[in-house]
C-alpha cells in the first residue's frame, strides 16, 4: 500500500486535466497508481467512459448513500461537502483503501455497468449564445428541443433559468433573465476579447425530449443521490446549484426517453415534422456522445443529415475529445441542409464545469 504521504508533485504528469479540480481526487489518483490492487477495480470501468472520474463518482455514492443510513466510515470525515472542517487530503488513502475495500464486491458489481451522466447545469451558460444563434438563424421560430445524453433532463430547461456573465477585467455584469425570476443563478465568467451573441430576453422553446440510456428521475432519492455523487467533494456552489435546481425540475419533471438514441431518434423526429414549418429542429449535447462508440455517434449524424432533406437541423455540441487532442472542451455548431452536413463551426473553448468560457467567432450570428 502506497504511503499517505505521498508526493503529488512527483506524479504531477499522470494526473488526468479531468482530476485537477479536487485535489483530493488527484491526491488519490496518484496513489491508486501505486496500488495494483485498487487499480484493478478502476480497471472494471467499461470501456469509452472517463473511468478516472467515474471510480471515484461510484464510491462518492456509496459513502453518500451511508451517511443519508446513518453510517460513517472514517473517509468521510476528508469529503469538504460532508463535513465543515475536512482533513487534510494527504492523510485521506488509507480510510478510502479501507473505505473502497470495505465495499470491494458491491464495487465489482456496480463498475462495469456504471455511468458518468453528470447534470451540469453550469453547462447552459455554453450552450445559450448558441441557442441564441440557432433561433436567428432559423428565423426566430420557436425551438423544438431534442437532447442526447440528457440525464435527469435538467439541461433541457435552460429557458427556465437566469445568466449572469462576466467579462474578465470588467466591473459591469451581462444579465439575461427570462420572464420570471429563477431559483438557478447560474454564472459564468468571459475570457478573451469577443462577446458572444447573448439574447436580451431568452428564445422561445416550442418542445423539448431528451433521450439517454438509463434517465436519472429528479423524483427518484437513488438518483439524486447518483448526480450528487457526480460532484467533486470540494464544490460546494455545484451541490447548492444542483439543490436550486431540483427545487424547479421536481415540480415539472423534464420529459426524457430511455434508450438507444439510434432506435429512439427516428420515432422524435418523424413526431416534430408535422411542426417543420412552424419551429426550427435543434439537437444538441454535452459530454455524452463522445463517452459512446464512435458507430452511436455515426448513425446520429446520418439520421440528421437525412432528415435534413425536408428542414434546416442543427446541432449543437459541448465535448472534449481528448484522443484527438483538445486541450479543452469546445461549444461547435453544426448545421444540416439537403441531406447533408453544410457547415462547422467551432464557437467557444470552455471549462468543463461551465465556466470561464472564450468565444471564438466574430461577427453576428
């Protein structure tokens, strides 16, 4: 077993971009590397998910699930959203080894079918300018919303929330608010010179249904307790932000279909045609076609490029391909005419919890 003093300087290169915003993720990663029989747990982690920050979301949801019984292991006591004084991260492995080992055969069932879906809502304030830019572009028609990866469905009442953002070095706020005030403040802060294209009021949605393997239920307590176990231990304001906006989902639960979205599409896109005239199509996702077979992402494309033939598609889409290189996510607009892809735009680079965010295009939307 890996000392707990550990060095993560020395280890520093191996620790995913993904880890770097809890140092005790990272100070545990670094440890698992040094410990075979940890890392071979990790290792169930089904292929083309972030298996880095899955193992530790699955075991967040375990001790989660222990303090809501009553029980409290020792590791714990190093989880800044569990107590008010944590321990120092560096002393932490030893009572998650024990915490992890504890709970070794639950793990080994519950690793190979696990998956991230993580309802980052901070995500919207990326995707709104390009909402914005879909609705001028499609002649400010209402918006028939279609979400892949979508989760709990949070993301598909973006309409529901307020924005706030933040030129960096600037005192004077940009607001967009929708007709009433929010409980879901989200903020988000402007890097670079460009402004991106952000509405005086919000556009209109005509519709909105989101597809995912497995939706997670803001009325289901296992759920919620899965998309609190998605949140890193140290960011306190992404557990208040997803409690605000639980207190808006849980009144109106958003509308998401489960399964394959290569068998579900069809049927969503054959039922919004008989509206074409009247509403502009825009699909969209986050962080959730790239953790699938590049062969789902594929047949995707292709039933929007078809689909195309009768109306404008657009898509929008918030992810970060490492394999090919991204140092950062990206916000890209992909429009589909006539059957086929027409054009490419990479709109932004951002964080992967939402904020800051760099617009990249120039000129109006």
């Amino acid at each position: 077993m890996p000392a707990a003093s550990t060095n993560d300087h020395d280890w520093g290169k191996n620790i995913p971009s993904t880890l770097r915003h809890s140092p005790l993720y990272r100070h545990l990663h670094v440890c698992i590397e040094q410990d075979p029989e940890i890392a071979s747990l990790r290792g169930l982690i089904a292929p083309h998910q972030p298996f880095h920050v899955l193992f530790f979301t699955v075991i967040n949801y375990l001790l989660l699930r222990e303090q809501e019984e009553g029980r409290e292991h020792p590791f714990a006591a190093f989880h800044a959203y569990l107590t008010p004084m944590p321990l120092p991260v560096e002393e932490a492995y030893p009572a998650f080894r024990d915490f992890v080992l504890l709970h070794g055969e639950e793990l080994r069932q519950l690793l190979p079918h696990a998956r991230l879906q993580t309802n980052e809502v901070a995500r919207c304030a990326n995707l709104l300018p390009a909402f914005e830019m879909v609705f001028e572009r499609g002649g400010r028609k209402p918006l028939a919303l279609v979400e892949i990866g979508a989760s709990a469905g949070f993301n598909l009442y973006w309409d529901r929330y307020d924005y706030t953002y933040h030129k960096t070095n600037c005192t004077i706020p940009v607001h967009v608010t929708g007709n009433v005030p929010s409980p879901v403040q989200i903020a988000c802060t402007l890097q670079g010179e460009l402004i991106p294209p952000l509405p005086a009021s919000l556009p209109e949605v005509a519709s909105r249904i989101g597809i995912d393997l497995t939706p997670r239920h803001c009325q289901n307590a296992n759920d919620v307790r899965w998309l609190r176990a998605c949140i890193w231990p140290e960011e306190r304001w992404r557990y208040d932000l997803l409690d605000a906006v639980l207190a808006v989902a849980q009144q109106d639960p958003p509308p998401v279909l489960a399964g394959d979205a290569c068998d579900v599409l069809p049927g969503v896109l054959a039922d919004l045609q008989a509206r074409a005239s009247h509403e502009t199509l825009c699909l969209y996702h986050s962080y959730a076609l790239q953790q699938g077979p590049a062969a789902v992402r594929e047949r995707v494309f292709d039933l929007l490029a078809a689909h195309s033939q009768t109306r404008d598609v657009y898509r929008i889409s918030l992810e970060w391909n490492q394999p090919r290189g991204w140092l950062t996510p990206r916000l890209e607009l992909f429009t589909y005419q006539g059957g086929k892809q027409t054009q490419e735009e990479w709109l932004a680079g951002c964080d992967v919890h939402g904020s800051p965010m760099q617009w990249l295009v120039t000129g109006k939307s």
